[in-house]
C-alpha cells in the first residue's frame, strides 16, 4: 500500500474509533486496541499503526484471494482493506461491541461477515477452507494456543498463509505500554508473542515477516504457511 492511500485509509479508520469512543462506555473498547489505534500522540500512534501496514503489504503482494478469516477483528479495521482483495472475508471475535459501533460509522462491504466466535468456534468451520487468515494481537489473549494454533492452521487451504503479530512482552515494551496511559497497564495477556512463534514453529515453519522497532523489538510479525 502506497503512503498517501494508507494515509487516508487510516485516517478514515481513526475518525470512525475516535466517534465511537465517544459513544461507548470507558475501557469497554480497550481490548479491541480503540485507545492504540486512535492514539494523539504521533509517535505511539505511529509504532501501533506500522505492524499493521507492515501486514497490509504482505497481504497485497499475495492477493488476490476466495477468502480470508481475521481471527480476532476487534474493530474490523483490516477487514475493508481484506475485503479489497478476497471475494469473501470472516472476522471473529469473543466480543461485537466494537465492531457494531463502527459499522454505524463506516460502509463495511457486503462481503465481510462477522460472528461471535464463541457461537461459532474455529472447530465448527471447514478444514481447508481459507487462503489467508490473519491473527494480529489476539494470541496472547486465547486459553488454549496449541488448540487454537492447530484449528487456524486446519482451516488454510494447501499453500495458505497464517499470519501473526503480537507484543514482546519484554521490558521496552511495559514501558511504553504505562507511558502511553492508564488504559494500556494492565497486564492481561497470558503469553507474549516469542511463546506463539515457538507453538506455532512446532506445526509449520515460521517465516519472519518483520520485527519492529530494530535494535528494540516491540512487536514481532511472522507467518506460517500451510503444506
């Protein structure tokens, strides 16, 4: 994706989370990353928004795709720029607050689908059904990963890819974290991500896709593709 259209693209996607901010109750939207996304400080707003071209990027350069799953929508935000290169595209998500509040402020095409992924688990979906599933800061909330691993990695069709970000958990990182604010301090993720690399290099390689922020790693984006 080109600077000036992920430019707009994100600034369409910050104006919608900062109008349903307004709208939803305090610290309701923080799991789905509304304070992270729509941050006012340039720099922190800057290092959340970067893993999430960097994962742009590498869909495009492998579109076009039938379908995709985004594990763990949240906010839907990746699901319109999905949406532009697969004919269909499912996100999931334990709670739809924050995806219900920005669809009444953004046009989500027709394609995309939604569901509450405890009424419709990984296991009840098709085996090899997916050309591409996304999972971006979202492992290192769920109970059981080598369940979860194994049913993302049973849904991608042969030579589809399973793509991953998450936060290293490491001390740089908690800092940040308590400077970016109050809504960013608790500690309520059950791994970091180098424990979902390891689990996830156990059922296919593990294909590093960035490290961001060279020498200090904040985040760490990988992929796996099915055989």
């Amino acid at each position: 994706m080109n600077p000036s259209d992920f430019s707009a693209y994100k600034t369409t996607i910050r104006f919608a989370i900062r109008a349903a901010l307004t709208e939803a109750a305090p610290g309701s939207l923080d799991e789905a990353a509304f304070p992270a996304y729509s941050h006012r400080n340039p720099v922190i707003n800057w290092l959340f928004w970067q893993r999430l071209r960097v994962v742009m990027n590498f869909i495009e350069r492998r579109a076009p795709f039938q379908q995709v799953l985004d594990f763990g929508c949240g906010s839907g935000v990746l699901l319109p720029f999905i949406a532009k290169y697969s004919q269909r595209v499912l996100g999931l998500d334990v709670d739809l607050l924050a995806y219900s509040l920005m669809s009444k402020r953004l046009n989500f095409p027709s394609s995309i689908e939604v569901r509450n992924v405890n009424q419709n688990p990984l296991s009840s979906l098709p085996a090899a059904s997916f050309d591409l599933i996304t999972a971006l800061d979202v492992l290192e909330h769920v109970d059981d990963l080598a369940s979860t691993l194994r049913d993302l990695m049973r849904l991608l069709k042969p030579g589809g890819w399973l793509v991953v970000s998450g936060p290293t958990e490491n001390i740089f990182y908690k800092i940040g974290r308590k400077l970016a604010g109050p809504e960013y301090s608790g500690a309520y993720h059950e791994r970091g991500i180098p424990e979902v690399r390891l689990q996830l290099g156990k059922l296919a390689p593990v294909t590093t896709i960035a490290r961001l922020y060279p020498p200090v790693t904040l985040f760490d984006i990988f992929a796996a593709q099915a055989k």
